[in-house]
C-alpha cells in the first residue's frame, strides 16, 4: 500500500498568502513567499534532519579494525575440509570467494556446492555435504526451515555450521551467526540517514525491496522506522519484487514506476543487484532526476557511483565477515568457544562519491583486515 503524504499544508499557506502581501513583496525584491522561506527553515532546523545528518557523518567514515582482538593462541590444524553452500546471487559467491583467501592461509581446502536459491536446490546442497563429511560447513541466505533436517543430520554428527545473513538465531546446530536479524537493522538507517540528509528531509521515496529474503526485512523496517522520524510527512512507497526480476525486468519495473510517479525524489533498493542496469534504463527513458541508493554495494553499484548515475551504497563486510568465519573455525578446531566471533560487532559503511575507496571490486572496508587476522592466527 501507498503512503504519500503530500505538502499540501505548505500549499495552502502559500496560496492563501494575501494578494496586497504579495505586491509588497514583490516591490521589496523578494523572490519568495514568506511561508515558503518558512518551510524551508523548518526542514533545515528540523531535529529529524540534524539526527539523520549526524548518523550519516558517523557511517561514512571508514573503520579502521577488525572486532575481533583476541589471538587465537594455540597452533590451528591443516587439511581442515570446508564445505561452503552458496545462495545463488553474486554476494554469496563473493562471500564464498573471500572465505576461501582466508582458509588457504590456514592449509583449508574449500569446496563450492551451487544452489538457485530454491528451497529444493538447498536442501539438495546440504544432502551433499552430508555425502561429503567436511569438516564444518558454511552458508548464507538460508533459514533453518529449509534445511531442518539435514541441519539435525549434521548436528549429529558433530559437524558445525555457521551462517551469515540468514534470518535465523545461533542454537541447535547453528554454531555461528553473522549479519543475522539484529546485525542488519542498522543498514537500513544507513540508507535513511542519506536519504533525508540528501534532501533536506523533503524526500518521496520509493523502497523497492526483496521479501524472497527474510533477511532483508529488518532493513526495510528500519528504514522505514528511521525515514518516518527524520523525514516528518515524506512519502514513502515500498514495492515487493520477485528475485526473478533480478538481471532481467528490473529496470522496467523502476522505469514504469518513476513514470506513472513523477514526484519521487529517490529511490531505495534493498539489495545492490536490483540496481543493475536501471540507471542507464532511466536515462535512456530521459529520467535524470531521481537520486538511487542501495543496501548491499557491489564492484557495479561503486561504478555508477563513481560514473554520477547513482549516489549512496551500503557497503556490506564480505571481507570481515567471511574471515572472521575463518577464526570462528580456527578457534573450533583448535578446542575453543566461537563466543568471542558471535559477539563481534562487524564494520559497516555508507558509501558516497565524497568517500569511495575503489570500483573495480568489492573492498574491504577495513583496509589490512587480513594482516590484522593473520597476527591473531600466529601468522604474522
């Protein structure tokens, strides 16, 4: 459902503005209506925008470490076997990627298994892993329900499973949760704190979002939650997706939407891949004056930033959170508590033109994570 509170207050008060005021104004050599100059200095003085602004002068400085400081201690075993189970988007081979530079450091070997996405694709996965015997087994994406009985399966048989960006909760087979619920929230007031700060807290906003992904819901909340108090009456649209619009009819989607709403100022996509290829479909359609940011950046999202056809990104720590998986395990294998993995606090970043680091790829965002890892590992 729509909700888009207009200005038709600031309207009114304009309108109704005497015509013997105006003719006086007009002799002075103002340009502007004394209610217009109002709204405006209430939207600069509003608390909501100097909030939003303040949050997003704290997101979009770069952290410098890792959070995890405790040396692992002990000599960590290798020939340690992975099994790493993929979600079917490229954040997930990019997070599978990443996981595989730290496990070589440790003598690891890591073995891809591919899905859809599907609920039958992953269930098919986890009966390979369990054909497999790895040594502990990593995914991302999925909720519990799905593979429920192979994770009891693997819980038996004494092989740990850590996820990431999964709506679940650590427990009964689940020894490692990262970028779960709690975790991701604060990416959506990421994205609300640019959105209100790029328009002076005078924004109309569409959230085209992905509901295919649980995971993704505590941001849209968020957002929302955070856009309402900022952005006093700025309206807000939120559009469900299926992720089959993903590299195929997106771009129309936001082209035909933009179209039939002309008023929008920005638009929001929960998850980077969404914003594949609609800038250049909305310039080729004469749209250039929407503002885009996206949760979930990638080496693409960095490109149209650098290139002006977008504006903001959440930066999201592949690079941490796939090494910090690797210490998790490290400190599994050699007899110790994942506690002080579970309890780390991952760096996030709201990416801007004023702040990139790079477009080529998907950076870190703590810029010598790895050596920083490495000297916990005994390897430095």
């Amino acid at each position: 459902m729509s909700s888009r509170p207009g200005r038709a207050v600031r309207r009114a008060l304009t309108a109704i503005v005497p015509v013997t005021a105006l003719l006086t104004l007009a002799a002075c050599g103002a340009d502007t209506t004394p209610a217009a100059d109002s709204a405006k200095a209430t939207a600069a003085d509003s608390p909501g925008l100097t909030a939003a602004r303040k949050a997003l002068a704290k997101y979009s400085e770069r952290p410098t470490a890792i959070p995890v400081t405790e040396p692992v201690g002990k000599k960590i075993p290798a020939g340690k076997k992975i099994d790493f189970i993929l979600c079917g988007v490229q954040s997930c081979e990019d997070l599978a990627d990443f996981f595989t530079a730290g496990a070589n450091q440790l003598g690891w070997k890591v073995e891809k298994i591919h899905t859809q996405g599907t609920p039958e694709s992953v269930q098919s996965a986890y009966e390979k892993v369990l054909r497999n015997k790895p040594d502990a087994v990593v995914a991302s994406g999925f909720p519990r329900a799905v593979y429920a009985k192979q994770l009891a399966q693997l819980k038996e048989a004494g092989i740990p499973v850590i996820q990431s960006n999964a709506d679940d909760v650590v427990g009964d087979g689940i020894e490692l949760l990262k970028n779960g619920p709690k975790d991701v929230a604060v990416q959506g007031e990421m994205l609300a704190s640019w959105v209100v700060s790029d328009s002076g807290a005078e924004a109309n906003t569409v959230y085209f979002d992905l509901p295919a992904y649980t995971i993704l819901k505590p941001v849209k909340d968020t957002f929302a939650a955070k856009y309402k108090e900022w952005c006093e009456g700025c309206a807000l649209d939120t559009v469900d997706v299926p992720i089959t619009s993903i590299g195929k009819d997106m771009p129309d989607r936001v082209v035909s939407y933009v179209r039939s709403h002309p008023k929008v100022t920005h638009i929001v996509f929960s998850l980077g891949l969404l914003n594949v290829g609609v800038p250049t479909a909305l310039k080729t359609a004469g749209v250039t004056d929407k503002k885009i940011a996206v949760n979930v950046g990638d080496a693409q999202n960095y490109q149209y930033i650098a290139g002006d056809l977008s504006d903001g990104a959440m930066a999201l720590n592949s690079h941490e959170t796939a090494w910090l998986q690797v210490d998790a395990l490290a400190r599994h294998f050699t007899g110790q508590s994942m506690e002080v993995d579970q309890k780390a606090v991952l760096p996030n970043m709201l990416i801007t033109k004023d702040n990139l680091v790079a477009t080529l790829e998907d950076f870190p965002l703590v810029e010598d994570y790895q050596a920083q890892f490495k000297a916990l590992w005994g390897l430095s």
